[in-house]
C-alpha cells in the first residue's frame, strides 16, 4: 500500500485535520510553555507540515498532471 493510496482513503475534512492539527498543537503549546527554543522549533516544524501539506495536495487527478507537468517544463 503506497502512502498516495493512504492519503486518497481519508476523507476531505481528515485530510483538513492532518494539516492543521499539527500547527495548532504547536501553537497551544507556545502559550502554554511559553517562548523557549523548543517551542520556537515545534512551531517552525508544525508551519512547515502545513505549508508543505497545502502545496502538495493532491485535490484532483487534473491538478496533479498540471503539476507533473509545470515541473517536467521547468526542468
């Protein structure tokens, strides 16, 4: 079982909870820890799964070759 096939079974609201859950953990955690070094790299690790969860998401099957093929243009 390929991971893309894990991804694709989850529902669109799961998917939602994957990528910000993570991000909010951090942020409550900052609040309550306060500032320290530790929070500050939970909080940059939880923006960047955000980050990479937003731009890498696969929406449609359309939006994926776009994708595939604006890269095999580039390089």
């Amino acid at each position: 079982m390929a991971p893309r096939d894990l991804v694709d079974g989850l529902s669109p609201y799961a998917r939602l909870a994957t990528a910000v859950l993570p991000f909010v953990v951090c942020v409550v955690l900052r609040f309550i820890l306060g500032k320290s070094r530790l929070t500050g790299w939970l909080l940059t690790l939880g923006l960047v799964w955000f980050i990479m969860n937003m731009l890498m998401a696969p929406y449609s099957a359309g939006l994926r070759q776009e994708v595939v093929n604006l890269v095999g243009h580039w390089l």
